[in-house]
C-alpha cells in the first residue's frame, strides 16, 4: 500500500509532527491566561497546564466582602474557573493545528 520509501517517509512525518507538538505543549506551559469575575474585583493568571500564577483580590472587595465570606469565595472560584476555560481554549487552537485534516482516530496517536 505505502512501499517501503512511502511508509518511512511517513513515519518520520509522524516523528516531526509529534516533536513539534511535545515543542508547542512546552511552551503552552508557560503561556499565562488571565479571567476576572465581579468586574475586575477577583482576577486569576493561569497556564495553559492549569497552574494558578497570581491571584489579585481588590482592597474594595476585601472591605465589602468581610462581613460576606460567601461572595468572595464565589468571585474567586468564577475567575478560576474562566481562566481554565481560556486555558483551555487557547490549548485547543494551538494543539488542533497538529491534527487538522488528519483521518477520525489518528489524533489519538500523537496525544
């Protein structure tokens, strides 16, 4: 079906491609997201793996939410939330160029 020449060239395209995306998975590591909730009051930075960088609360917030522990538990776990979601979405941009045009199933094999 492929002849010898046919097979080994794709096998070192399967290679180069799988090496790119373990480059580009490496660098989305790094690559930081940032959500808010409450209008800017809670902000989170996250990587595309999912690790929180930095958390900001407001100083208003601080004040409002003292005697309202709730609130500020739910504006902090809003903007996690939304940075993992634009975590998510930027990974999937970045890692769908590797398996655009590729057959159903075949995506797997370089995950």
């Amino acid at each position: 079906m492929f002849g010898k020449a046919g097979l080994g060239g794709l096998m070192k395209q399967a290679q180069q491609m799988q090496e790119n995306m373990k480059k580009a998975q490496a660098k989305l590591a790094e690559t930081e997201v940032e959500a808010e909730a409450g209008n800017g009051l809670v902000k989170v930075t996250m990587t595309c793996s999912h690790v929180v960088r930095k958390l900001e609360i407001s100083q208003d917030l601080i004040a409002e939410a003292a005697d309202d522990k709730e609130m500020l538990e739910d504006l902090i776990l809003a903007a996690v939330n939304a940075a993992s979601e634009k975590a998510e979405e930027t990974t999937s941009k970045t890692m769908g160029a590797f398996t655009q045009g590729l057959p159903a199933g075949m995506s797997d094999f370089f995950r």
